[in-house]
C-alpha cells in the first residue's frame, strides 16, 4: 500500500536529520579529514581487499570521471596504491596501502562509536526495530536506483561461516527440489567433520562477502578421497547473488589452489536436473564420469559424478 503523504513527509525530515546528524553536510566525514566519496571509497575498498577502478564506480554511482579524480587523489596521499591484475596486465586494481588500512581503522572505531553512543539507552527490541527499518528502506531505495555491491573472496574461516554455508544450501534446496532435514542433517554432518581439518595445507574453504554478509561458499577437500584427489564440496551461492557471475569466481579460485597443489584429479558429485551448474562444471573441464539412483540426500535422484583431470 503507497505510503500516505504524512508518512512520506516523516520519512524525509528523518532523513535529513539522519544526513546532518551522520556529518555529510560538512566538508570533512568520520573524523576524518577526507570527503565523503574518499570515506566510502576506503571503505569498500578495504571490505573487498581489492577492486578496480569499474567497481568502485559502480558502488557508489560516482561518473568515471570523478571516481578518476577521486582514486588519483587518494593515491597521492598515499591511501590507495594500483597494482597490476594478474590476469590481465593492462588492468589495475585498487588496493588500500598501510597508511590507508590505519585510516580504515579510524574510520570503523569512529562509526562504532557513533552507533555505540546513540543507542546506549535504547531497548534491545528497538534496536532491533531500528536495524530492521534501515535495512529495509536501503532495500527500497536500492530496487530503484541500485548500487552493486562487489563480493570480495576470504579463504578460511570466519565466524558464521558454518551456518551460513548450512543456510544458503537450505533454503536452495528446500525450494528448488524440495530436499528437507534429511539433507540438511547430512550437510552439517559431513561440514563439522570437515571444519578441524580445513587448516591443513591439502584442504581449503572460501566464502563470498558484499556488504558484510556472507553470500557463497566453496570448499577442497584433500584428504577424504586420497590417491591424490581432491574433493569439490559445499558449492554454493546465495539467492541475491545467482546469476552475477560469482560462480564461476568461486569455481575457479578453488580450481587454482587444486591445481597449485598438484592433485591429479579433481571429483565432485551431485545430482541430475542442475542444468546451469552443469554447465559451469563443464566449462571448467569437468567430465561426467557416473550416473545412478540414489538417496543420500534424503531424496531419491539421479546422482551424478563429475571429474577434472588436472590440466
């Protein structure tokens, strides 16, 4: 139901006290002596480890030529440096140097701080309620003036990453082929014996993160199988992120560490009707190399067996 044109007009006086409150109107942010744009640029930059010039642009819907001016100034002061991209030479990529992660810090101890302070004598169910509100307004005003986040790739563990990775697979499944506790059950079996082991150097896990929110998953197993063959487990990603491209991303960092560590082969399984996976699986040199009615999963299907020779 459209909002009335009192809500509308609530909406906006608490939006430009939130604006003045925040420090936006003064020529400086966070306590910092930089604008606002270098502020957000240091910030993103830091939360993804690196990106290009393009990413910055689009997260935070600045004209190239501006993020141009604002990327070289940041540089000359030493926040920012452009390395080269290792996969392609003519592409740089923007880094936060050791002065710019210190001035990250500030940043992050300035807005804690900040939230700290204003809702020290708030309930904890209106803090809820607040966070709660905001997240849903910035949705909205998302939907029609989006703002991409770029997912940044962590190796290892993070907190919340085990429900997280239990979660996406879920809520996928659930929906997608009806798959239930059973399922879920075998997935956080199988993840909690993993996890000890995901430290040695035959094994690896990486997550996908945008906006602090962890947003797909990926894990070598090197152990399990043996005979120097890794296992490709616990793909995943999450709703907001299928069909960005990553996928593809996560497959193919976890491929490189496969073939960085020398494993002949590379298997992974999983079942008939997951055309687009397939695919990706395929592109990659993946071989479908068995096929047969199952149900570990909870579920009977046409499991399947996929393998990657090394390259």
């Amino acid at each position: 139901m459209p909002a009335s044109s009192g809500e509308i007009a609530r909406i906006r006086i608490a939006s430009r006290r939130l604006v003045r409150s925040l420090g936006f109107l003064d020529h400086t942010l966070a306590g910092t002596d930089l604008s606002a744009s270098a502020v957000h640029a240091i910030v993103e930059i830091g939360r993804a480890g690196e990106m290009t010039a393009k990413d910055l642009s689009a997260i935070l819907d600045l004209e190239k030529s501006t993020i141009s001016r604002l990327v070289a100034g940041l540089v000359r002061h030493g926040e920012l440096q452009e390395i080269p991209s290792p996969s392609d030479g003519r592409e740089k990529r923007l880094a936060l140097t050791a002065k710019g992660r210190n001035t990250l810090a500030a940043i992050d101890r300035y807005a804690e701080d900040q939230v700290i302070a204003a809702l020290e004598d708030t309930p904890v169910d209106t803090v809820r309620t607040i966070i709660d509100g905001l997240e849903i307004y910035a949705n909205a005003l998302a939907r029609k003036h989006p703002c991409p986040a770029i997912p940044a790739i962590r190796q290892g563990y993070t907190g919340g990453l085990f429900a997280a990775i239990i979660g996406m697979h879920a809520a996928y499944y659930s929906r997608e082929t009806g798959f239930g506790e059973a399922f879920e059950t075998r997935v956080a079996r199988d993840l909690a014996e993993f996890m000890p082991r995901v430290g040695r150097p035959q094994n690896g896990i990486w997550h996908a993160v945008a906006e602090d929110r962890i947003i797909g998953a990926i894990a070598i197993d090197g152990e399990d199988l043996g005979a120097s063959r890794a296992h490709l487990r616990w793909f995943i990603v999450g709703d907001t992120a299928r069909g960005t491209g990553l996928g593809r991303k996560l497959l193919s960092t976890a491929l490189e560490f496969c073939d960085a560590h020398g494993f002949d082969e590379t298997h992974l399984w999983t079942f008939r009707g997951l055309d687009a996976a397939r695919k990706l699986y395929e592109d990659n040199g993946f071989v479908l190399a068995g096929e047969w009615s199952g149900d570990q999963w909870g579920k009977q299907v046409m499991e399947q067996k996929f393998v990657r020779p090394h390259p």
